[in-house]
C-alpha cells in the first residue's frame, strides 16, 4: 500500500509540476509572439493619427506604446536590423509591465558622451540594441541617411529582447528628433481586453492593418493535438494511479480486517474504549501515509 500511495501521488505532483511549466512556457511564447497584449500594426504605411488613443480608450487597456519600425536599417557588415522609433516614457512604461527589455527612458532622452550634433551628422542619439546588433556598432557612432532624415547614434546600453521586436536583433531610439517617424505599430497591454473593440479599431485603420492577440496566440499553442494529447494522458495515468492506490490500500485493509478485530478485542480487555481503540489503530498507519506524502513531495521537486 505505501507503494501504491507513493507512486501516486509522485506521479500527480511531479505530472502538475510538469503542467505548471508547460503553461508558463506557453505564456512566454505569447508573449514573444505579440511583445505585448495586443498588437496593431501596418509595416507599408504610417497608422492613422488617434488610432493610438482609440486603443488606448478600449475597455481593459492599461498603456499603450506608439512605434516606427523600420525593417531594414543597413548595417557596416552589409547585414540589416530593425530599428524601433518610441516615445521613451511610454515605451519604457510597456517594457518593464511586459518583462521584455526594461529600461530607464533616460537612456534614450540623454546625448551619449561625445561632440555635439552637427549640420552634417544630424540629430545625435542614444539607442538600446540587441547583443548581437551591439557587438557590431560598438562603442562608436554611426549615421544613417534615408526616410527618416540623417541621424547619428552610438549604443549606450544592451538588451536581449523588446517589446516592438521580440526575438528579433533590433535598436531602439528617441523619436522626438526624427519627426517623420510616423507610427507603424501600437502596442497595448491590459487584462480582460474588449477583443471587439480592437478589431474594429484595427479594421478603422485601413488595409494591410494586423491585429494580434496574445489570448489568440496562448489559445493557438493549446490546442496543438499533441500537447493537449499529452495533458489528457498525464490526467489519465493519475487517474489509474490513484484507483491503483486505492485499490491496494482497500484490499491491505481486508487482509487484516482479522488482525485488526483481535487486537481491538484485546485492547478492550486492557481498559480501552472502542473508540480510543480505533484511534490508536488510525495512529498506527499513519507513519507510512506521512511517509508517501513526504517522497512525493521530494520527486516532485526533483
């Protein structure tokens, strides 16, 4: 029976730890999927004016974060990197509630170290970047001409991932000296977000506009055949566990139901009340359930 228990509840606990993980694993994965709760965006053209504020007036809405994502900023190698143009203070606000990349807007406000902004280097400023992207730039200063103007900017700090380009290589910059870095993507966070007041907040901002959902995507990643597959036979096999052990401890229980009656015939005999017999026969066979409890918790840890 101890074994019987044992193997039991083993198996729940460390089948729930199990669980637990995969439901995180697959929140993470959401998360990198949208870099926020939702996720409206047009890579051809700048979004709408006020398409930022009717998200943000959304029923569950927290913050929301206007970007300019520039997809194919040239880089020394020959290689290209996304850059992200954001209003620091609300940018920085989203970062540190979704996890992805925290940091001070300060970074981004202040000039890195060095000579003034010139005629020919255009605005001069301080970008986040991913390591790789990082490892590349150094500590130097780089200008870039285009779209957006010609600008000048030099890496002051690192980060793995951002909310406007998670899993992607990326730098991050002030948008207040590049003006014609009109918005292409509004993230938002929240709980209990009005899904159809996105959609309809999306379908207003015209064609080639995508919504993303991180519930959509959560949802996605559940009903994969093989994991809920999975989940049902970890739920099946604690079920047989725990009729296993339920079985053994019954049929322990009939094999001394004898043994059992005779001694609480001769504790009576010594003074004791059937009651009090019956406890001291509880307290005997409570070692070995403390005893199972205790391995399963210790497996299910491991």
């Amino acid at each position: 029976p101890l074994l019987a228990v044992l193997v039991a509840l083993t198996t729940a606990a460390f089948g729930g730890a199990v669980l637990a993980g995969i439901d995180d694993a697959r929140d993470r994965a959401a998360l990198l999927a949208t870099g926020a709760d939702a996720r409206v965006e047009r890579s051809r053209t700048p979004l709408p004016d006020g398409l930022a504020d009717q998200v943000g007036s959304v029923d569950g809405v927290r913050h929301t974060a206007s970007v300019h994502v520039d997809y194919s900023l040239a880089l020394p190698d020959g290689t290209t990197v996304a850059m992200a143009v954001v209003e620091p203070g609300a940018y920085a606000r989203l970062a540190r509630e979704t996890g992805l990349g925290a940091f001070d807007a300060r970074v981004l406000r202040e000039a890195p170290p060095g000579p003034a902004a010139t005629k020919e280097s255009g605005p001069v400023l301080s970008a986040i970047a991913s390591p790789r992207t990082a490892g590349l730039l150094g500590a130097g200063r780089h200008s870039w001409g285009g779209p957006l103007g010609r600008f000048t900017l030099q890496v002051t700090e690192v980060r793995p991932t951002t909310p406007a380009l998670p899993g992607q290589e990326f730098l991050l910059v002030d948008g207040a000296d590049l003006p014609k870095a009109l918005p292409t993507l509004v993230l938002a966070t929240g709980s209990g977000l009005d899904t159809a007041a996105l959609k309809k907040a999306a379908d207003s901002a015209g064609k080639h506009t995508e919504l993303t959902l991180r519930t959509a995507e959560r949802a996605a990643f559940t009903d994969s055949p093989l994991q809920s597959g999975a989940e049902r036979l970890y739920l099946v096999a604690v079920a047989a566990g725990i009729v296993f052990a339920a079985l053994a401890v019954l049929l322990s229980l009939l094999r001394s139901a004898s043994e059992r009656t005779a001694l609480l015939a001769r504790l009576r005999t010594m003074g004791l009340s059937a009651r009090q017999g019956r406890r001291l026969l509880v307290l005997e066979a409570l070692p070995q359930a403390v005893l199972a409890a205790a391995g399963c918790v210790l497996v299910g840890r491991v």
